[in-house]
C-alpha cells in the first residue's frame, strides 16, 4: 500500500537553496520604493482544544523569502539608497521551553543556515524594529498578524511628523506588501515547479490508491484515510481538507464532513491534494464506487471531461485567464442543450449564470503554489490576466444535480450526480504540461483501477 503504483516517489526534488531565495529578497527589495522596510509576520499559532494547539504552518511569503517554518518569527528586508539588508526575529534558544517544545535554532546558526544578513530574539523586537523603521520612508506591512508589530509601527507612523520636522526621516507611507508579493510568486521557478510535479505525483499516487481500494459501502472517511495515509507515507500531508462526498454529498462544493457510506451505485468525489515544501497539489476525481459507471453518469462524466480538455487546450501563453473557464463552459452549456436540461435556445443563453449556472456555479481555474487558492490578481486593471509560461493554474470544471436542491426540479435520472475533475497546469513557453497528468481520469481508465486491489 502507499507504494506509488509505478509513480517514482521516492527523489524529493531539492528545496529552494539559500542564493534562491536571496534572488527572490532582491527582486522584492527593487521593487519596493527607495527607503523601503518590507515586515513579514508569520503566521500566528491556533489553539484547538484547552493547551493543544493546531499543527503549525508557516506563512507561504515566510516560506518564500527565508525558507523559515518556525512560529513567533518576524521577517524584515530593508531597501536604503539601493543596498538591501535582511533581518530575522526568532525566538532565542531555551533549555526549558525546548524540552517541551522541540529545539530551536540559535542566532548564530539561523544567521549561518538561512539567507539573512542578521537574526535577533524576539523577545528585543520592540527597539530594534523601531529604530529599523526610524530610517525608512515607506513601511510595507500587513496589519492583524501580530499585535506587537502593529503597535511599534503604528507607534512609529504617530511619531512620524515630530521627527521628519527634526530629521527629516521617519515613516511616512504605510503601503499593503501583498500586491507586490503576489506578482513575484506568480512566476514559478524551475526549483518550485520540480516541488509542485513532486507534489502533484504524490497527490495522483493517493488518487489511485483510493480507486484500487475501493468498494461499495465504503466509508467516505475510509477513503479519506486511504488518500491521507498515501500523503502521509511519502513525507507529505494535505495542503487542504480532503473532500470525499459519495452520491448527493458530491454536490456540496467544500463538503468536509466526510462521515457517510458510498453507496453501491453512487459516484464519489473526491478533490484532495498535499504539499511539498510548502508547495501544494489540488487534485479532484470524480468515480463510481462499484467500478462501473451508470449510463447517465457516464454521460455525464464524459461531458465534464470533455469540457476540462477544452479548458486545457486554451492553456498556453498568450490566452487569458479567462478562455480556459469560457471554453469549460462553452462545452458544458452545449452538452446541457443537447440533453435537454437547459432550455437555450441560443448558445449564449445557455451559458448563462441563470442556466449553465444553475449546474455550474464556480470558476474553472485558481492559481496554485505555496497557498492552495495561491496570489496573483486575476484581472489587473480589469482585464483578465495574459497567461505566461511559469504560471500555474488548476483546470477544474464540474456539474452538480444536487438532489436535495429545493431551487430546482431535476430530472430523476441526474439527481444526486455531482462530477467535478481538476488537475493542476503549468504553462510553458509552447503550451502547457499538466502536473497531475499521472492520476487517471477516462472512463476506461477509472473502470479498470477501481476496486481492483479491495
Ligand atoms: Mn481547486
């Protein structure tokens, strides 16, 4: 079990090196304004219950600039007359606290290990990110992460007037960092699409091992365990809540309470995926338990699939963001018209949101990297985004006849269907290559998988 079916799993690719993630400081560094102090705040820890806490994850610009997983650290690069400095905050080693809590890396060695030109405790935060943002103009910082933060630079923005009047220095612009964070992450280097193939390989291994252990009756936290426990075995674990709707659940689009039987007959989908270093795979498959496709869902199931090639022939440079999701839909709304499910007459009524989107109710793509759903505007200035080799987007169209729907009356042959298939696509120079290409998705191919080790 776990083994990959095939898939080589067993090469992580490498992590970002030290001069990688120096090169991503210095692009951001140029970008800021002149006089610039950029904050990065890692995420806070959560609690779940009393004294237990939620498994921490870093914040992904943490991840991207510093390679720093840890929590209680603060990131900052300062940009003076052109000449780029990087500073870390980062709790300082404890014998105490680290018996309980696992040990830390000192000053010393983050200073050595990590790309910063300077690490300092935590605990003397206050003064020294105070007298840091004495000498800049402009503070890049995303308030609510830490209230320590924000009030040495609110104190440092109120303080401001006085001292320019004195000095001439001081902050004087508070801007957003994630607009410029965003468009760098967008661009995927060879290093992150390495971790990403990895990732999305490890994510279609989990797929197919669910197909193969299959049976119907099956519970659907069953089949999340079989998923997980795959993501788990090679080094990895999910990068969102499985979702494992079987039947009318399937049409619950972030459906996560994964508590009910498949029944024999039903299909079950399953939109599941892990992380790499970080990186995140986002893989859904929709199937029947029993191994054999009823002929409505079938037909059903072809017409979802048939969209999504659509959708992934628009993928290359050039297209926008949007003519994957218009081809997607171009394709649904027809197949829809012909089956008599929705009314038309034209194409163009057909696709749309009061039709097509009774069925169809979400977008086509996101972008995907170190968040899931990952940053990038999708329509700068209004205009859906020019796609570019290095960017990475999922193709997911579906179709939900949701019996339970007091909305709409559907037809008894479709109720209780819900198919969506998504695989996670990078553009490149002459088109595109779909990372998640090794998780089967004909029907041809589901049927001959499923249930076959059960
Ligand atoms: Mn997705």
């Amino acid at each position: 079990m776990f083994e990959g079916h095939g898939l080589d799993l067993s090469q992580t690719p490498d992590h970002p090196t030290i001069d990688e993630l120096r090169s991503r400081q210095l692009k951001i560094a140029n970008v800021v304004e002149n006089d610039s102090l950029l904050i990065i705040v890692n995420n806070p820890e959560s609690i779940r219950s009393a004294d237990v806490e939620y498994p921490y994850r870093a914040s992904s610009d943490m991840l991207y600039f510093v390679g720093w997983s840890k929590p209680d650290a603060v990131f900052c690069i300062s940009n003076r007359g052109g000449e780029m400095k990087s500073l870390l905050f980062i709790p300082p080693r404890d014998t105490l606290k680290e018996t309980w809590t696992g040990l830390r890396i000192g000053l010393d060695e983050a200073t050595n290990q990590f790309p910063i030109d300077r690490a300092e405790s935590i605990e003397d935060i206050t003064d020294i990110l105070a007298s840091e943002l004495e000498k800049s103009t402009n503070v890049y910082h995303q308030r609510g992460l830490s209230d320590i933060v924000d009030r040495v630079v609110d104190d440092a923005l109120l303080e401001t007037s006085r001292m320019r009047q004195r000095t001439g220095f001081g902050p004087a612009n508070l801007c957003d960092p994630r607009p410029v964070i965003a468009e760098l992450r967008l661009m995927k280097s060879e290093t992150e699409i390495a971790l990403m193939r990895h990732s999305c390989r490890i994510g279609s291994a989990a797929h197919i091992e669910s197909m193969q252990q299959a049976f119907s009756g099956m519970a659907e936290y069953q089949i999340q365990a079989v998923i997980e426990g795959c993501f788990i075995h090679n080094g990895s674990q999910w990068s969102y809540p499985s979702i494992v709707g079987g039947g009318d659940n399937a049409t619950i689009l972030h459906y996560n309470e994964n508590n009910s039987p498949v029944n024999d007959g039903e299909l079950v989908l399953i939109d599941a995926g892990c992380e790499i270093a970080g990186y995140a795979s986002d893989i859904t498959r929709t199937w029947p338990i029993n191994g054999k496709f009823t002929e409505a869902q079938a037909i059903l199931y072809q017409l979802v699939l048939d969209s999504q090639m659509a959708a992934i022939s628009m993928c290359k440079p050039g297209a926008t963001f949007d003519d994957p999701h218009n081809a997607a839909k171009k394709v649904l709304a027809q197949g829809l018209l012909d089956l008599g499910i929705i009314s038309g007459p034209t194409l163009e009524e057909a696709m749309s949101s009061e039709q097509l989107g009774t069925y169809f109710m979400h977008r086509t793509s996101h972008w995907i990297g170190l968040d899931v759903h990952d940053v990038g505007v999708y329509a700068p200035d209004d205009t859906p985004r020019i796609l570019e080799s290095g960017m990475v987007l999922t193709i997911e169209p579906g179709l939900y006849f949701g019996a339970w729907r007091p909305d709409v009356d559907i037809d008894e042959k479709w109720a209780g269907i819900g198919i969506r298939i998504e695989d996670d696509v990078l553009i490149t120079e002459n088109g595109c290559d779909v990372l998640s290409d090794d998780c089967p998705k004909t029907i041809a191919d589901l049927e001959s998988i499923i249930g076959s080790a059960a």
